[in-house]
C-alpha cells in the first residue's frame, strides 16, 4: 500500500463508499505478508516512499513472480533487480506491461508515473566494461522519478574525453560515478563540483583489483571530500541514493551555472578573461 492508496482507503470509511470492517481487514494485512520463503513488506512505500525492490539473485523465477503478484495485488509498482530472462519471463506472464533492462539487469512493473526533481541525476562511467553497473545504477534513479544523464566511457586514461563535457558535471545536483582499476575518476570528478558525488567501485580489472577491493579503498580513501562510496557493483545501492538527495537536497534551486570558480571557467574555455570576483 503506498501513501495515495491508504488516503484513499480513509477517504472511502469517512464518505461511507467502505465499510469499517473491510477497512481494518485491508489494514491488518498491510505491513507485511508471509509467502513462506518471503516476508514481503508491503508497508515499505509508506515508510520510505517506494515498494520493497526484489533482489532476484538465489531466488528462483517462481520466487520473483510470487514476491512480484503480491506487491501488484496490493498496489504497488514493482521492481526486481540481478533479474536475468527466466524470471523476466516469469514477472511478465502475471504482468504483460513489465519492463526488462537488459544491460542492468533490471525489471520494472506497473511503474507509477512521478514529477521530477527541478536537479537531475549524472552517471558518469569510467570504461565500456562498467556499463552494466552503471545501467543499474541509472534505471532505478529514472524508475525512482528523476531525470537522469550520463557520460560514459570517460575514464582518467583519456581524462579529455570528461573535460569536453564538463558542463554536464557543472550542471548535475548529484553524481553517481562508476569506475573499476584503480577507481581515480571520482577523485576527479569530486575535485569539479560541489555537489555529493556517490562512488560505485566495480570489480573490473586484473588480478591485483581483487574483484573491486583496489577500487572501493581508493574511493574510500579519496582527499575529494564530497566522495561517499558504495559496495561493489551496487549500482542500484547508488542509484537509490542518489534519489533521494536529489528529492531532498535541492528542492526548488537550480545549481549555478559555473562551478566551482575560476577552474570552472578554464575548462569552459569561455571567449572572455576569466576573474575571480573579489570582496
């Protein structure tokens, strides 16, 4: 049950439409339902402002699509993610309208249209190889009801490639930046804007990356103070985030045009002299 169903609910006892009875019965089982091998929460929406999201991953199709009919009978949009083509097939027989990101991973039901944020989302990605995670990253912030860019392939070995679009960082109300290797380019997009940047680590790379340990320490040890970090390959941990700073964060007022100052204005590379204004 999300907040507009329960309104409505009320709304039904008062008017008379719903009879006490059915009301409290609808009630009772609104926090949670027990299916046996789930304990789907229900109440989760009301809570935190989305459904329950179905981590598919150990779970087997029947699972999902059970976890999946239960949130729909109840109201609530659904979203599943690690989720590869069996239990897409198996979500889509009980919802027809259900969405499959491949790259990501991802699958998306009776999605309730939302208003955006004035701030958008940017998804900056190191290499071709992140891209699944930064996907993942990038659908469930667009299925949460933000607007969402993305720069991808802009790693630190040709760090030109990112300076060209700069703008974009300059712009974005928050950033979700996924790399592997060494896991450098949020130290570098934290040094160009005031804005949170969320690092991703991912377990691209060879032997010495320990599938991702070489990158998350890097991002957890980054001098760029606006740097936070989540778990390796949670691009969906990100995402989630990212959301709900940018719901919160920056309700009203658009980020100013030149960050931060007069480095902003070099990467520009505006026709005028750049200066600093002084007090």
């Amino acid at each position: 049950m999300n907040p507009d169903a329960l309104r409505k609910l009320l709304a039904g006892v008062r008017s008379g439409e719903v009879e006490l009875d059915a009301a409290i019965e609808r009630i009772r089982r609104m926090p949670f339902q027990d299916l046996g091998f789930a304990t789907v929460d229900t109440h989760r929406a009301l809570r935190c402002g989305f459904p329950e999201v179905i981590f598919c991953q150990g779970k087997t199709p029947q699972q999902v699509a059970a976890i999946a009919e239960r949130l729909l009978a109840t109201g609530l949009e659904v979203m599943a993610t690690r989720a590869d083509g069996a239990a897409f097939e198996a979500v889509r027989a009980i919802c027809p309208g259900a969405e499959y990101h491949d790259a990501a991973r991802i699958i998306v039901c009776q999605r309730t249209p939302k208003e955006p944020p004035p701030g958008n989302i940017l998804v900056v990605c190191a290499g071709t190889s992140d891209i699944p995670v930064a996907e993942e990253a990038r659908v469930t912030a667009e299925t949460l009801g933000n607007r969402v860019e993305k720069l991808y392939d802009v790693g630190v070995a040709g760090i030109h490639r990112l300076l060209r679009q700069a703008d974009h960082v300059f712009e974005a109300n928050v950033l979700i930046v996924v790399a592997g290797m060494e896991g450098a380019l949020a130290s570098v997009v934290g040094g160009l804007t005031n804005r949170p940047v969320i690092a991703v680590p991912t377990s691209i790379g060879y032997g010495a990356s320990f599938g991702g340990l070489a990158a998350l320490l890097a991002m957890l040890n980054s001098c760029a103070s606006s740097v936070c970090v989540v778990n390796i390959d949670n691009g969906f941990g990100a995402g989630y985030i990212a959301s709900l700073i940018n719901h919160t964060n920056l309700a009203a007022q658009p980020p100013s045009a030149v960050r931060p100052g007069a480095g902003a204005c070099a990467l520009k590379r505006r026709s005028k002299p750049c200066r600093t204004a002084r007090k």
